[in-house]
C-alpha cells in the first residue's frame, strides 16, 4: 500500500522509477497480490497511467486486465476499473493538437491492441456477458469498449458477436436501459455492429428494434429533437439500407405511416437549428432508402403505394412548396420527391396536380423548371430539379404527352407560362447549363414514346421578326451547324453534347425524325465534318456524339429520300470519314471518364457544372446503339439485302406464327366455352334426373292409390251383389279407422293432460314469483310487467286448451256418429247399403282425418308457445335472482350496520365504567363530585325556577 501511496501520491525521496518500472511493479501486485483491496489499488493505478503510457501499460497489462474480468467479477469497482483502462489503450481518441503522424501512430497502435484483444474470441464473449451487469460502473464501459473495439475490427468482432448465443440480444437490451447515457451509448454501439452486415441487421430488426428507434424519436421531439434523433435516424438508416428483408419488414409493421409527424412544418420556417436541419435531412434520407432505385422495383412500388396512401408524399409536397425552409433541406426534399414519385402512376398523378401558393396558383412543375433554368439559383437545386422532372416523366406516357402538348400551337396559352415554353427557354438560353438542362429533359419527355416524337416535329418556333417561323429540329440543328452569332453561343461543349442528346433519342427508333433531320441539306455536310476533323479532347466526345446521331440516321433509315439512303450514307462514311475512323469515333463516348459515372444511377450528381455532361438515360442508349450502328456500317448492300430477306422470312414466320398463335386462342376459348357449356348441361341433367326419380315416385305412388280405389270399388260391386259381405268388410274397414282414430284421441287426451300438468306448474311457479317480488323492495316496476305479460300467455294457453277441449268434443262427436252408421249397418236385417251411404262415410272420414291433422297443428303451435312462455318464465327467474341479490347485500350492510352499532355501545359502556371509577377515585382523595343523578336534580331544580319566573 505505501508503494502504491508512492505512485498515486506525492514525490518519494530518491531516484524515481521510469513508467515502465512503475507499470510492471503494478502488473505484478495485480498478479500476485491476495488482498483485493491491493488488486483493486493496482488496477486504480494503471487506469490513471493508461493515457500517458499507452503502449507500456496495453503491453504489460492487457493480459492481467483480462484475468480481472475473468476471476474478479464479484467486485464491480475493480471491474470498472480494468474495463476503463481497456477502453484507454483500445479507444483511438482523436485530439486537435496532433499531426497527422502522430494520430496514424495512435491508429496503428489501438489497431495493434485491438487484434491482440480478439485473438481469443473468448474475451469478446466475456465482453458480452458482463454487460449483462446492471452496476452502472461495468455496463457503461463495457459499452465503451464493445464499441472501440468495432470501431478498429469491425468485420472480425461481427463474426464473434454473431456466432454468440443471445449476442445481438443482449446489446439490444442496452436501448431499454433507463438510464440516457448507457441507452445513447447502445445506440452508438448498434450503428458500428450494424455496418455492412445484413445477417446482424436481420436480427436486430427483428428484435423489435424499429419499435424502440422510433419510440425514442419520438420521446426526443422527432425533427426538434437533439443528436440522439440522429443518431437512431442513423441506425435505421444502417437497418434500411439496401436490405430488402428490413425493408419489406418495415412497411410490413405500418412503420412508414409513423414517419408522416417528422415532415410537418409550420407557417413560419425561420430560425432553424444546425441540429434539426441535420435531423431532417436524415429523415428525408431514411424515406430515399425505401424508394431509392437501387431496390427492387417490386418493394419500391410498394413503399410508394404506402407512402401516398398514409399522406406522406403529400406532406413532402408542402415543404416543397413552403417558404422559409433551408436550401439543402429543400434540396433533399425534391430528391425525395422524385423517388418517390419515379414509376408511379398514381403518385406521377397526384405531383402533377400539386400547385404552388402563388396568384394565380402554378403548378407545382412550372415553378421547378423556372428554378432549373435560372442560372442564379444553386447548381444542387437545378441538379435536385433536373431529376425531379426526369422522375416525373419516367415511365409516364401521359405525363409526356401533357409536357409536349404544352409546346403545339393549339395548346399554347399566351397568358400563363408553361412547362414547354420554360424548357425551349432554357434550350436557347446563354447559360449553356440551362441549355443542357432543358436538353435533357426534353429529352426525357421523348422517351421511349413514338406519338410525342412524332408530335414534337410540329412544333414551331418564331425566330426573329420578319422571318417565317422554323421547326424545333431544325433550330436545334441550325445552332449546331450555322455559323452566326448562335454558334458562338453554342460553341460550349456542354451546350452541343445537350443538343447531341436531345436530337440522338429523338430520332432515336422513329424513321419520320431521321427522314425530318437527313431533308435539312445542311445536317450531313455538318456532321462527317465534324467526325473527320482532327480535334482537341474537348471535342472528341462532341465528335462521337456526332458520330452516333449520322449511325442512327443510318439504322432507322426508311429509305424514303433519294439522296440520303442507307447505302448513300455509308458509301459517304467511307470515303469522307473511312468506317474504322468512324467506329473510333463513336468509341470516345464510353471512353470518357464522366460516361460510367453517369451510367451508375439515375441521379445527377456533379462535383461541378463542366463535368455535367452526360445522362444516365442516354447512357444507356449509347450501350444500346454502339454495337448496332457498328455492324450496320460495316454490312455490305449484299449483306443488306440477305439481312432484308432474312428480316422478310423472318417477318412472314411471325405472321404464321402469329396467326396459329391467334387460332389456337380461339380454339383455346371454344374450348373454354364447350367446357363451360359442358358442365351447364350436366347439372342440367343431374337436375332432371333428380326430377325424374322424383316423378317416378310420384307415379308409383298413384298407382298404389289407384290400386287401392280399384280394390275398393271391386269391393263395392260385391258389396252391390252380396250385401251382408260388403258389409261386413266394410265394418271390418271401418272398424280398422276407428281404431287409428281412437289412438290418435287418446295421444291428444295426454298431450292435453301434460299441458294442463305444465300449465299448474307454471301456475305455482308464477305465485312464488309473485311472492318473492312483493317482498323485494327494488325493481317491483319491471316485476309487474313481468307478470302482466305472464298472465297474458296464461289467458292465451287457456284460451289454446279451451280450443282443444272443443276439437275433441267435435272429434268424440264424429267417432259417436261413425260407430253409430256401422252398428246400424251390423243390425240391419237386409243389409243393403247403397253407394251414396258409403260416399258420405269416406267423406266423414275425410272430414276427420283434415280435422285430426289441424288438431296436430294446433298441438304444435301450443308446444311453441309453451316453449316461448318458459324462456319468458327464465328471464323472470333471472330478475328475481338479481332482486334476491341485492336485497341479500342490502341485509348483509344492516347486519354490518348493527354489528357497528353494538360495537359503539360497548365502547360506551366502557367509557361510563371508565368515568365513574375515575369518579370514585376522586371522591376518596377528597374532591367534590356531581354525579349524573345530581346534576339532573339541578336542572329540574333550574327549570322548575325558571317556570315560577315565568308565572310571576
């Protein structure tokens, strides 16, 4: 201890130890000594020399550090101790007033320890389950750590968190800590374990991660909020990004409708905080990464079909359309738009309605293209702009159709300014990066659209008074060919390399353009000067553009103009320019340094306006046409004509093709419909079938029935013949009626014994209710009704019995009749019956059996009934079990009110005992007393005083 006194304290007297000496005495007593005071000390002191002597104390010491962590992890301080010291040796701090050599040394040197730490994946797994400690002096450095440690070896410290049981899990647990600076230093954590790893990004997306991130930006104040709101939008950033399993999952879980509260913006948009332009420019990101290009265009419709379904891309065009917001928020925010909107209809539709605050109201569209081609605006506004509009028009047939309409002569409105009269603005403006700009998005409103190209040839400009107006192609031709003041305008490289675009993807696959651009005399002259000249690197791209357009003229000649065919054409390459110099030519476009920059993605993004050359769009169509236009210079008229024959066949074996392909259609459709017609007619005949058995039961039913009359009527002949036969068969059938008659009487008797049994049931079983209510002291309203509407039933299945008693009376009646017609047909000494008598006892029988099956009816109607008049009886049965309730707890609070009661009766007994010892105990010292019966003699005594004064 006194040496440690030394080290930690004041000056020893003699020579002072180096720090080495120092370090490796400490290194020593942390390895040998028992005490864990002495450790705890040791450990103390090399945490205070970590920063000075960094490389000393991660030489000698790491090993017994780690050893602490290991055997010590019952005493949190030494813990923090050597977790701290760790973090000093590994962390790579950057300071101001370090040179760049030396903070490389410091570099290599945390690298160095770093290594040296997860050699042994074992100290990272240690790591791990000591921040499941919840001591506040080991979870946080044990952050700190972690974090250092991914900072210098990210990949390798991934892989050993990755293969840990309930790694990522653990460090997710950090964003639930109540405490802010562990929580903020977690969230530090997850965006360096979350760099470039799409497995570990998967796993703390599902671990709710979303969830929390958003929870917490929303807590810190969303846009308003401060680093922490950035750096979770970070994190989610890291989770987002170029992970379409994230993605789907977050659009999945409704979190894009979470994101709609960050982008609402007030009136007044003065005034903003260097933190909440950062916070926003980072949410405006996180939107970008679920839309952004790069994804697939599957995941991206879907996020933007949410996005405009929630409201966001709404609220995205009201910044838009604020005053007051910063330049590069509103920068970021057009971005955004654009990818939001890029391939999509409906959100292309609704952008395209969007109108500024202006008066008149503009729409949304005009005021951007004011912005692009107004070259005192910034150049990442007029870029931001630029692809905005191309977003617009991609894949958007109607939106270009609505563009170019807005440069035809009936469509033009004087009055009001348009997207068509901005761009032909822009188009022949001094600033060559409008002209490039306007160029451009022309050109987009032409892509891949054969009808707009073919409209945009009628578009007519008024050059200068005096002179007859001149078609867009031919004035863009003109300020590329002419040699007036309009050269020296367009002479820019930028200039010319817009226009080159502009008129290559309008010719572009429309023979009507090529025809429209070779009837201008002056175009090829220009254009194989241009290519057989010998110029500069700035112009060699000018002469490949050119180069390009004359190919295309070549490919998509309709060899419509004598002078200028396709073989005319070559043979003029040939000997003005030669076809390898030509193909060299046209080889400088994809040899520029700026073409495979532009061709990476669609946005235009320029360090600088002079680099902005090309665009991503015609990129691609360079890659397109070069090998075409290649093999079309080089082809023979032979080759041509063998190509035009092959094309021929080859059109003609699509057109059989194509005819057996529409035959087999419309045989696969007749099909169709004889499968349909088909099933139609085999439930049609299942169903006659069914029909048809069902008649044939019918029939043979009849023909029982007939039999039997046929039976009876032989019967009656007899009877006529032999009268005292017939009639005894016809007692005998008589006899067998009856008999059926007598047991459905005696089955109605019981029927109406069980209702009147049931009837006094419910009787008895109303009187007790009647009772139990009239006791009842709440709810006798609802009782009466009850019984009301009881008695009403009652009065209704008495009257029902009273009905049944009549049809068995009538009943009885009619089996008195029939057993008298069959005893006078037994005594009769003739026995002659004739046919009419019998007619009128089947009748009766008719009339009896009609009754009995009435009498059925009304027995069923009065078993419904009765079945009504029990659930009635079972409601009633519930309320008095409600009423019985209360009025049990209203007994229960009396009994509770009298046990209270008794209970202040005896705490007043107690009291009055208590008096009147006391009483007696102040009697016997002496002191004079009024007792009770005193003091009342006194008030009648008072009171009979006050009554004489009163006479007086």
């Amino acid at each position: 201890m006194n040496f440690l006194r030394g080290v930690m304290g004041g000056q020893a007297a003699g020579p002072q130890p180096s720090g080495a000496e120092t370090i490796q005495k400490l290194c020593d007593r942390v390895a040998s000594s028992t005490l864990l005071e002495d450790r705890r000390d040791a450990v103390r002191a090399l945490k205070s020399l970590s920063k000075k002597y960094r490389m000393e104390v991660g030489t000698q010491a790491m090993d017994h550090l780690i050893n602490i962590l290991q055997t010590d992890r019952s005493d949190s301080e030494i813990l923090g101790y050597a977790l701290d010291t760790l973090y000093n040796i590994i962390c790579n701090d950057e300071e101001e007033e370090q040179d760049e050599a030396a903070q490389k040394q410091a570099d290599d040197l945390g690298a160095q320890f770093t290594e040296q730490f997860v050699q042994d994946p074992e100290h990272v797994t240690l790591l791990l389950a000591l921040l499941e400690e919840f001591d506040f002096h080991v979870r946080w450095p044990g952050v700190k750590l972690l974090t250092a440690l991914l900072k210098n070896q990210c990949v390798q410290v991934q892989g050993i968190i990755l293969v840990s049981p309930m790694g990522v899990s653990r460090l997710m647990d950090l964003l639930a800590d109540s405490r802010e600076v562990i929580r903020n230093d977690g969230l530090l954590l997850l965006q360096q374990l979350t760099k470039s790893n799409a497995a570990i990004q998967k796993i703390v997306a599902f671990e709710n991660a979303f969830e929390r991130l958003l929870d917490i930006i929303t807590e810190e104040g969303s846009s308003d909020g401060g680093i922490v709101v950035e750096d979770c939008l970070l994190l989610l950033v890291n989770l987002l990004k170029n992970n379409s399993s994230n993605q789907n999952f977050f659009k999945e879980g409704s979190y894009i409708q979470r994101m709609k509260p960050w982008f609402e913006v007030g009136d007044d948009n003065s005034g903003w905080s260097a933190q909440k332009v950062t916070n926003l420019h980072l949410m405006l990101q996180l939107v970008r990464v679920m839309v952004s290009p790069v994804n697939s265009p599957g995941a991206s419709a879907s996020c933007q079909k949410s996005m405009y379904q929630c409201g966001l891309l709404q609220q995205l065009c009201t910044i838009l359309m604020a005053t007051g917001v910063p330049a590069d928020i509103l920068t970021e925010t057009i971005n955004t738009v654009s990818e939001v909107i890029r391939g999509s209809q409906v959100n292309q539709d609704y952008f395209a309605s969007v109108n500024a605050p202006s008066n008149p109201p503009r729409p949304a569209i005009v005021v951007l293209l004011m912005s692009m081609v107004n070259e005192r605006q910034p150049f990442v506004l007029r870029c931001a702009v630029l692809y905005c509009f191309q977003c617009f028009l991609y894949k958007n047939q109607k939106g270009q159709g609505e563009i170019v309409a807005t440069l035809l002569p009936s469509t033009i409105d004087a009055n009001s300014i348009s997207a068509g009269q901005l761009l032909c603005g822009g188009l022949f403006s001094v600033d060559s990066l409008s002209n490039w700009c306007a160029a451009v998005a022309l050109a987009h409103a032409l892509q891949d659209n054969l009808t707009q190209k073919e409209q945009l040839l009628r578009v007519q400009l008024a050059t200068s008074l005096g002179k007859p107006p001149v078609s867009l192609l031919q004035q863009c031709t003109n300020i590329l060919s002419q040699g007036d003041k309009i050269v020296r305008r367009g002479s820019k490289v930028q200039t010319r390399v817009g226009l080159l675009m502009l008129l290559c993807t309008w010719i572009n696959n429309c023979p009507i353009a090529v025809t429209h651009f070779l009837h201008n005399q002056e175009n090829v002259p220009f254009l194989t000067a241009q290519i057989s000249e010998n110029l500069g690197e700035d112009e060699r791209l000018v002469q490949g553009l050119c180069a390009l357009l004359l190919g295309i003229c070549i490919y998509y000649n309709d060899n419509s103009l004598e002078n200028y065919t396709k073989e005319k054409l070559k043979q003029l390459i040939e000997k003005r320019i030669g076809k390898e110099n030509f193909v060299e030519k046209l080889g400088f476009i994809t040899k520029h340094e700026l073409y495979s920059r532009a061709a990476q993605k669609p946005q235009p993004v320029f360090p600088s306006p002079e680099q902005m050359l090309f665009d991503h769009e015609f990129t691609k169509l360079v890659k397109e046409l070069e090998g075409v236009i290649t093999k079309a210079v080089h082809k023979s008229s032979e080759d041509e004509k063998k190509e035009e024959e092959v094309k021929k066949t080859l059109e003609q074996h699509d057109n059989i093709v194509t005819q057996y392909k529409e035959l087999i259609r419309e045989q696969d459709a007749q099909i169709q419909e004889l499968k349909e017609q088909v099933a139609s007619m085999s439930s049609q005949n299942e169903q006659m079938q069914t029909t048809v058995t069902q008649q044939l039961a019918q029939i043979q039913q009849h023909k029982d029935q007939y039999n039997i009359l046929k039976l009876k009527l032989g019967k009656e002949n007899q009877n006529q013949s032999n009268s005292q036969g017939d009639s005894s068969q016809v007692n005998g059938l008589q006899t067998e009626e009856l008999t059926q008659l007598r047991e459905e009487v005696e089955e109605l008797r019981k029927q109406h014994t069980l209702l009147q049994t049931q009837l006094h049931d419910k009787d008895a079983l109303i009187n007790t209710l009647r009772s139990e209510t009239a006791e009842g002291s709440a709810g006798g309203s609802d009782n009466t009704e009850l019984l009301k509407e009881l008695e009403a039933l009652r009065s209704q299945v008495e009257s029902q019995l009273a009905e049944i008693n009549q049809m068995k009376t009538e009943r009885q009646e009619l089996l008195r009749r029939a057993e008298a017609g069959s005893s006078d047909a037994a005594s009769s000494s003739d026995g002659s019956l004739d046919a009419a008598k019998m007619a009128e006892v089947e009748s009766r029988l008719a009339a009896q059996t009609t009754e009995t099956e009435r009498l059925k009816e009304e027995a069923k109607s009065l078993s419904a009934s009765r079945a009504e008049l029990e659930q009635q009886l079972a409601s009633a049965t519930s309320t008095v079990a409600i009423l019985q309730t209360e009025q049990a707890k209203l007994q229960t609070e009396v009994q509770e009110s009298k046990k209270e009661q008794d209970d202040l009766l005896m705490l007043l007994a107690d009291q009055d005992q208590k008096i009147h010892s006391l009483k007696q105990k102040l009697k016997d010292l002496g002191e004079t007393v009024d007792d009770e019966d005193d003091l009342e003699a006194r008030d009648q005594t008072d009171d009979d005083f006050e009554e004489d004064e009163d006479e007086d």
